[in-house]
C-alpha cells in the first residue's frame, strides 16, 4: 500500500513576514493581492524611506 504525502495546510487569510529576511509566508493568492496592493500604492504615492536604520521597515 503506497502513502500519498500530504501537502501542508496553508490557512487562506493569513500571511507572515520574517522580518530579517523580508520573506513573505502564507497562500501564494494573499501573497501575491498584497504585493499588487504594494505596488499599486508605491506607484501612486511613492516610496517613502524608513526613517530607522537597523530596524525592518514594512509597510503593510
């Protein structure tokens, strides 16, 4: 009898940044409506720069 392998369950709303890394983790679909979210306000508003210099600056 052969085992299939289970995929590993995503919870559909909920996404995760590491903040060393930048890494986003969670569906690829919230994944990526967040990055067009980013990119559509980066385009309409510009980038604005962070204003601390060793600490992660998200915008989210």
């Amino acid at each position: 009898m052969e085992t299939k392998q289970k995929k590993p369950y995503v919870k559909p709303m909920i996404v995760m940044e590491n903040f060393e890394t930048g890494e986003l983790t969670g569906s690829p679909e919230m994944i990526a409506q967040i990055m067009a979210e980013n990119e559509k306000y980066q385009s309409e508003n510009g980038r604005m720069d962070c204003p601390f210099e060793n600490m992660p600056c998200s915008m989210r």
